[in-house]
C-alpha cells in the first residue's frame, strides 16, 4: 500500500495559479489509478480529477478546462495544476491511490482563493 503526502496549497487570489504535488512511497505506484478530491468547509468530499494507471483522465464538470491532472511514475508524483482560481475552489485538496483491495488517502493540503 502507498502512502501520500500533499503539498502547494496556500493562499492565491481569484484568478490565480497554484500547483499541487502528491508524492507517494511504496511499491508499484503506476498500477494505482490517483486522483485528487476537496472538501470545503461544511460540505461533502467531492472528486476533482482522477487519473487511471493507463492515464484516462476524468474532471468534474466545475474545473474542466481550468485545472489539469498529470503524474510521473518514474518519481511517484502526482500533480494537480489549477488555474483561473474562483473562491469556490477553497477546500482541502486530498490525494487518492487505489488499486483492488488498496485504498490510500494523503493528509490533505488547504486551498484558499480570496482578494
């Protein structure tokens, strides 16, 4: 089982850019489909973007053509770009791995957008 540590959040204005960065240790880390959710405050965790082992991509509707999903096997790394941030994309960004019978979660890194 992979173990996941997110990092990039931070405090960004409407507008901006940030990148988020999930580094897994453990083995086998390209046969895990990844993916990164959020949560705001008060609400339900939601999916983001999620990226299989094969690299078929998926978004939710609210950040197609705005945020992009990649990973580098080679150095056990997934990456959330996020531009054009809106204040409705404050939340907790988490970094998901699973595989049948494996599921990991990261500890999560905060996300705030506001002026």
């Amino acid at each position: 089982q992979v173990q996941l540590v997110e990092s990039g959040g931070g405090l960004v204005q409407p507008g901006g850019s940030l990148r988020l960065s999930c580094a897994a240790s453990g083995r086998d880390f390209s046969i895990y489909d990844m993916g990164w959710y959020r949560q705001a405050p008060g609400k339900q965790r939601e999916l983001v973007a999620t990226m299989t082992s094969g690299g078929t991509t998926n978004y939710a509707d609210s950040v197609k053509g705005r945020f992009t999903i990649s990973r580098d096997n080679a150095k056990n790394l997934m990456y959330l770009q996020m531009n054009s941030l809106k204040p409705e994309d404050t939340a907790v960004y988490y970094c998901n791995a699973n595989r049948p019978g494996r599921d990991s979660w990261g500890q999560g890194t905060q996300v705030i957008v506001s002026s």
